[in-house]
C-alpha cells in the first residue's frame, strides 16, 4: 500500500514546505536490497563500562562484516582495553577522540553496558554517547548490551533496569529514521549475542526501534550454517501465507534457504498457489480451526522429516464495541488467533513433528500490548499469544525448540488499507519513524527468530512498529 503523504513529504518541494512549517518528513527507510551485505556500511562506534563482558562477541561479529569500519572512542576508561582486545581479535580498529564539533558520522553505536553495578556508574552512557548522538547518519544503527535484571539482585539490578528507559528515550531522540535496541544477556550465554547483533546491525531491522530482548544460554547447540542462508536444508510452515505479511514471511524464509509450506483456507487457494510457485515450496489447504488441522499438519510434518519453523501468522479481525460485539465474532477472532494455535503446537510437539533446534514464532500486535477501541476480542487474542510464549518457553527449552512472538505496529497491508481514513492516517504517523512499516519488516524478524543462531532467544515478544506511541 502507498503512503502518498510521505512520497509528497519526499519530493523536493514537499521537503521545503513541510520543512518550512514544521510537518515531518518521513525518512524513506534503508532496507535490505538483495546483493547487499547483511550489515550496515559505514564506521560502528564501540565502547563498554568498566567489567562489561560482551565485547569479544562484539568484535568477533564485526571482524565478520568487512563492511563496518570499526572506531573505538579513545576518550573513555575502557578505550585502551579494548583496543587490545581488538588487535587480539584480528579488527581494524581506529582510535576516535570525540570533540562536539568534529565532523565525524557513524552509521553504528555499540554500548556493553554489562558491567554496570550501580546507578553511579550509569554515567558510562552518558561519557559514551553524549559526544556522538548528534554525529548519526541517516538510518544509522545503536545497540545497548545490559545484564538481564531478574538474574541481578539489589543495585546492579536497579541500575540495568535504567537501561531501558535510556535506550527508548534514545528513540525517541535520533530521528532520520534509526534505531536503538537494548540487548539483555544472561552471564555466560555472551557467544549468543551474535544473532540480535547481526539483526539490530543490519538493514533487515529498518521498523523495529526501542526494543528489548533477552539472551540466554540455549542447551542446543546448532550445527555450522552459513548467515546468508542460515535456513538452508531447513523445513517452514507459514499459516496465512496467501497474501499480506504471510507471504512476506514466505518469501523471507525462502530467500533464506528454507522449503516452505504455506498454509490458508480453501477460498485462498488461487493466491496461495501463486506464493507457493514463486518460492519454490508447496501448499497446504486447510482452516486451521478445523477440527482435522492439527492432525494434517502434523502428518504434513513427518512426511517431509519434520519443520524445522512454524510461523502462527493466520489472523483475523472482527471489530465492534464489546457492548454491540456479536458472539460469533467473539468466538472466531479467539479460536483462529490464538486457541488453534495451542490446539497445534500441542499435537506437532506430540508427534514429534518439530525438529529440535527448531522454533515456533506467532504474531501479536500492537493491540494486545496496548489495547485498541473496538477490539476487545482481538486485544484479547493476541495478548495470549503473549502468554503463550511465556507459558510455554521452559518446557519447549528443554526439547531445544524456541518460542517467541513478533508484534506489528502498523503495516502496509490490505487489513489496514480496510481502515477508514483518519484513522489509518493517525496509525501511520503515531510512531517515532512517522510512517507505516512493511510486511517485509514482520518477515525479517521472523527470520531473525527462525535463524540456528538465535537459540539463545526464547520467550520474547519483538514490536515492529517503528516505536509506536502506544503501549511500552
Ligand atoms: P491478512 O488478512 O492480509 O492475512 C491473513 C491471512 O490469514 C489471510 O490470507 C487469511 O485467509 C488467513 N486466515 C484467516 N483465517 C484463517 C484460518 N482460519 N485458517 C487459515 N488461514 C486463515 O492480514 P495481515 O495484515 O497480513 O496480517 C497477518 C497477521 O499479522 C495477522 O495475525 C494479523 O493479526 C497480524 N497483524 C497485522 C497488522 C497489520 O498492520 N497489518 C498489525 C498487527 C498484527
């Protein structure tokens, strides 16, 4: 769907005026582009607190991106540490001396805020980015490493949890279309910080902004795989794959090397055929409601030796104030959304029908974080789909399958180009980017949760939704 108040914004008189009277202009987002390398291009910033231990996995994931030209800031605490470090580890890295007036631009800002002990000590953010914040490319990347505060006790605890409303206020400061993300590791589970550092380091993450994650020692240990195929050899199964984001997620995980099965109801089956063909996977036709589904797709399953990925993408709306809300649009909105999801992992984790290292990715959104007017039900819906993946994550662990969910802001699709104007208009600009974001962005952090090296990851929920307004 076309946004045409950001194409007008875009243009060079649409610049002047909107500039000229204080509209925003919608930055046109850096995507990933096929033949592009996975990272960002340009000089990443690197620096840590005094005691931070995420540093090696810093650098042994930049050594591997020829394409990010590495900068230590030399006016820290740390800077001759990890300098050191860097020589060890085979990286090129150049001493920056921050002043405010230098000219110097960064297309990526690291942070390893893991030896944060108390809030004195806090102070390392603001040494490290108060000189640099302003010297941001356009699309440019920052990433904050903390310690996962549950895992903490007393002030170090208090001191991590200060990381979050650091890096979302962050978000709301950079404009010009980057983002900040904020990475918790577990001690000891640092090695797997490489899958959300190439993620939040690259193109593919354009639309997601001010979001959390947390890192954990996985007790599955992936076979070799190649990061620009990391799904090669690997079986999907997409649901709601005729169109719209299922068929982005389709398309995504196929470029990514899986054989994907997309799924949607017989009346779709024209449209599914198409993205089937495109992509060089098969079809299967089926209500996921029905009673039979999750018998077929668990036999769909073992015939083809397992699916490595199970996309839960299938989803409707049926919107009305709860006090003129029809039963029947109660009960459809809950059973597709989020109890036939349940109905199958349980069958497909029964049967064996999910490989271990695998992983099982459903979609929330934005209305079961902060609720909307009108959907009660599908509020409702997709806040369990929440719940599912923190009801479900420890037991999955210990079969070596993750569990996680993506959450969409507002995406271009044809469920939002149903909305009527004012409000659609209103959805669009509500966020710190002032746009809408894409299926592609939905698809590409499904693949970042679908990737062998994201067993580290488990029970999150990731917003793609440009940090929108409402909610967290
Ligand atoms: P869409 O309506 O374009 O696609 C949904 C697909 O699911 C359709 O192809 C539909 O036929 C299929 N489907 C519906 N019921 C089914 C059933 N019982 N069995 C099998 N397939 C079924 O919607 P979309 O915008 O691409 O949304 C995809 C997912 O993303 C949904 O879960 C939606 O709730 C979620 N989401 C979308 C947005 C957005 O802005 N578009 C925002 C937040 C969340």
């Amino acid at each position: 769907m076309s946004d045409t108040y950001q194409a007008i914004a875009n243009s060079p008189m649409g610049k002047a005026l909107f500039g000229a009277i204080n509209l925003p202009i919608p930055v046109i987002l850096d995507r990933w582009q096929p033949g592009q390398a996975s990272f960002i291009k340009g000089r990443v910033l690197v620096g840590a607190a005094n005691g931070s231990t995420g540093v090696d996995t810093i650098l042994s994931t930049l050594k591997g991106a020829p394409e990010a030209q590495l900068s230590v800031l030399a006016n820290t605490s740390t800077a001759t540490e990890l300098q050191k470090k860097a020589g060890k580890a085979g990286v090129d890295a150049e001493n920056y001396t921050a002043t405010r007036e230098d000219d110097a631009k960064f297309k990526g800002l690291v942070f390893d805020a893991t030896g944060i002990q108390n809030p004195d000590e806090l102070k390392a953010l603001w040494e490290f980015f108060h000189p640099v914040i302003r010297k941001l490319e356009k699309c440019a990347r920052v990433v904050v490493i903390g310690r996962t505060p549950e895992k903490q006790t007393g002030v170090t605890r208090v001191a991590q949890r200060a990381l979050e409303g650091f890096t979302r206020s962050v978000g709301k400061e950079i404009k010009k279309g980057a983002t900040v993300q904020l990475v918790y590791v577990d001690e000891g589970a640092e090695a797997q910080l490489a899958s959300p550092l190439h993620f939040f380091l690259s193109p593919k993450s354009a639309y997601v902004s001010a979001q959390i994650v947390r890192v954990t020692e996985s007790g599955f240990k992936a076979a070799k795989f190649d990061w620009n195929k990391p799904l090669a050899g690997k079986k999907a199964l997409v649901t709601g794959g005729s169109r719209g984001i299922g068929a982005a997620i389709a398309e995504v995980l196929a470029r990514d090397g899986a054989t994907v099965t997309v799924l949607d109801i017989p009346p779709m089956a024209e449209d599914l055929s198409k993205v089937a063909a495109q992509i060089g996977g098969d079809t299967l036709e089926l209500d996921i409601t029905a009673p039979e589904a999750p018998d077929a797709i668990a036999a769909k399953g073992k015939e083809i030796g397992g699916f490595d990925v199970i996309v839960h993408n299938a989803g409707v709306t049926r919107d009305k104030m709860l006090g003129n809300m029809p039963e029947k649009f109660w009960d459809m909105v809950l059973d597709i959304n989020i109890a036939s999801q349940l109905r199958i992992n349980e069958k497909l984790l029964g049967d064996g029908a999910i490989n271990q290292g695998g992983s099982i990715i459903s979609i929330s959104s934005i209305a079961g974080i902060a609720g909307n007017l009108g959907q009660t039900n599908y509020g409702a819906s997709k806040a369990a789909v929440i719940g599912m993946i923190d009801a479900f994550k420890d037991e999955y662990a210990e079969k070596g399958i993750t569990i996680n969910a993506v959450a969409p802001g507002f995406i271009e699709t044809q469920m939002t180009a149903a909305i009527p104007f004012t409000i659609r208009e209103a959805g669009r600009r509500m966020n710190a980017m002032s746009q809408g974001g894409q299926p592609v962005d939905v698809a590409e952090t499904i693949a970042f949760f679908a990737s062998p090296a994201s067993q580290g990851l488990t029970g999150n929920v990731v917003r793609v939704c440009g940090q929108m307004l409402l909610g967290a």
